[in-house]
C-alpha cells in the first residue's frame, strides 16, 4: 500500500463511522421511545395533516436505509476527485447526517403520545430547525475545509503584462451573454408568476401550487442571474456583475488579487452553463473559449470568467497590480 492510499484510507475513516453512527441513531431513535407511540407512525403530510403511515419497524428502517444507500455513495465519491470536490463531498455527508437525524426526530415529535397517527401535525419548525442545521453544518465544513486549500494552492501561472506609460489610465470592459439562459429565465419567470397566482387564490391545489411556483422561481431567478455579465478591469481593481440588473455583483481590490490570466475553458470542464464550482475553482462560464482568471489571495482560488476579448483584461489587472504602490 503506498502512502498516498494509506493517507486516503485515513481519510475515511471519520467520515464512514459518521454515516454509520447516524444511520444507526436514526434507526433506534423511534424505539427509545416507542411506549409513548401509536402502532402506527405518520410519516407523510398533506399541509399539517397526515395522510400517510408506516408501521414502527418501516418508521425506524425505511429512513435508515436511504440514508445508508445515499451516505455510501458519498464515501465513494470521497474517494476519488480533487481536494475541492473532497470538501464538498464531505460537507454533504455531514449535513447528510444532521438532516436525516433531525427529520427523523420530527417525525417522532409529531407522534409523541398519539393514540393514532391521524392526529399527528406537523411540526413545521421542528423540520425548519433541521433544514437549518443542515445548511449550517455544509456552510462550516465548507468554510473551514477552504482554509485548507487555501494554503495548499500551487503558485498561479504568470500572466500578460500591458505596457502602461507614466500617469497613464485605463479601464477595460466586456461582456458575454448566453441566449439559452436568457429564454429559460423569460419563460420561467412569467410561469412563477401564474404559479405564484394560481396557489395564493387557490386555483391550483395547495399541495402542488406553491412547490410550482418555489421551483419555477428558483429556475427563472438562477437562470436570470447567470444569463449574462459584465467585467471592468480599473485602478480599483475587478468588478464583476452578473445578470441583466447587475446583481449579484462581485468586487477585489488589486491587492486582494495574486494574478491574471487566460485560459480556454470549456462547459464540460466546469460542470455546465452559469456559475459551476469545481476544482478549477469557480467559473461564471456562459460561453466556451477564452477567460479571464484571477487568483484570490484570501482564498487561494481561482476565479474565471468567459468573456471576450480576456488577454487585454489580463494584462491591465497585471500591470495595474505592478505599478500600485508598495
């Protein structure tokens, strides 16, 4: 066994009996109190009111199982990829984990000394709390794990440097635009709003009609943010607003920057259209071709975007951070 294998063994062995131990917690969980339950547990709402059940023994395997299927999978994936992917990876197994365990409870909470699981509510901040910790637990191992690859980042390639005279100012813009987002977000977003329409008067089903419109938003807002950008290299160093307001919009001084360059990306690459974060780092990439990359010395990471005429935009930054004072 080389060392390598050996360190990625190691590696593993915090995250499986994770997976293992919430597995297991989110089995026994219902028994722990199992003389306060129905022989029947509601594990399906409606709104707030319950419209289906599984016996105790499904109520304490059926989640158990899907997480131990969907857990395993990620130890898999743990295992092969770069760093960046491993920090996600593992971000999800430990949320995984957090949201599983806090599902489970709520379920049980809302059965908690019912005679019949009909009367069982739902506990809406009971499973809101669970979300929440989730979310939580993903954005900490993510934080923390991007400290790491920060220290860890190669040295980034040398890029074109412009020649700028004395008390010479420049500023260089550019743009790109994907039509195809462009289409996605005009249909979405009138679609979210017959959705939005059709669930608050009750013209659709309550069941259906808000996931509609949240699903139709999230599309139709998501595709209007990554349908186009604009980039401005100036003497305050790199702004980058995305979508057709402007928003949201990301800014680095010349000294939050290591360096610039180009390199020619493809969607397969990256991940696909839009805003992709991957182990090349985060791409805004709405065209294949040439970008614009810059390393960020607070995080070590590379950030690109796909717009045109990139070397020129590259070459100020570079000598832009070259003649700024000491």
């Amino acid at each position: 066994m080389t060392g390598q294998e050996s360190t990625k063994r190691g590696g593993l062995l915090w995250p499986t009996l994770w997976v293992a131990g919430t597995t297991a917690l989110t089995a026994v969980l219902p028994l722990t109190v199992a003389d306060r339950l129905p022989d029947r547990l509601a594990t399906h709402w409606r709104g707030s009111t319950a419209d289906g059940s599984m016996p105790l023994w499904a109520a304490c395997l059926v989640p158990a199982l899907i997480w131990a299927v969907l857990g395993t999978a990620g130890l898999l994936t743990l295992r092969r990829g770069d760093a960046l992917l491993r920090v996600w990876n593992l971000a999800g197994l430990l949320a995984g984990g957090v949201l599983f365990l806090g599902l489970q409870t709520a379920a049980v909470r809302a059965n908690l000394d019912r005679t019949d699981w009909h009367g069982a509510g739902l506990p809406l901040g009971w499973l809101l709390g669970a979300f929440a910790a989730a979310l939580l637990t993903a954005a900490a191992v993510r934080l923390l794990g991007g400290r790491g690859l920060a220290a860890a980042a190669p040295p980034a390639p040398a890029g074109p440097v412009l020649e700028l005279a004395e008390g010479e100012r420049l500023v260089w813009f550019s743009r790109a635009a994907n039509p195809a987002l462009r289409v996605l977000a005009a249909v979405g977003g009138p679609a979210a709003a017959v959705a939005l329409v059709g669930a608050a008067t009750g013209l659709f089903g309550a069941g259906w009609g808000w996931p509609l419109f949240a699903v139709l938003a999230v599309v139709a807002g998501s595709a209007a943010c990554c349908s186009s950008v604009r980039v401005r290299v100036s003497e305050a160093g790199l702004e980058v607003a995305l979508g057709v307001f402007g928003l949201p919009t990301r800014r680095w001084t010349l000294s939050e920057l290591d360096s610039a360059r180009v390199e020619r990306r493809l969607p397969s690459q990256v991940g696909g259209w839009g805003y992709r974060l991957n182990g090349l780092g985060t791409t805004v990439m709405l065209r294949s071709g040439e970008c614009l990359v810059v390393r960020v010395l607070a995080s070590g990471h590379d950030f690109a975007v796909s717009v045109d005429d990139a070397e020129r935009g590259a070459a100020l930054l570079n000598a832009l951070r070259a003649r700024r004072p000491a």
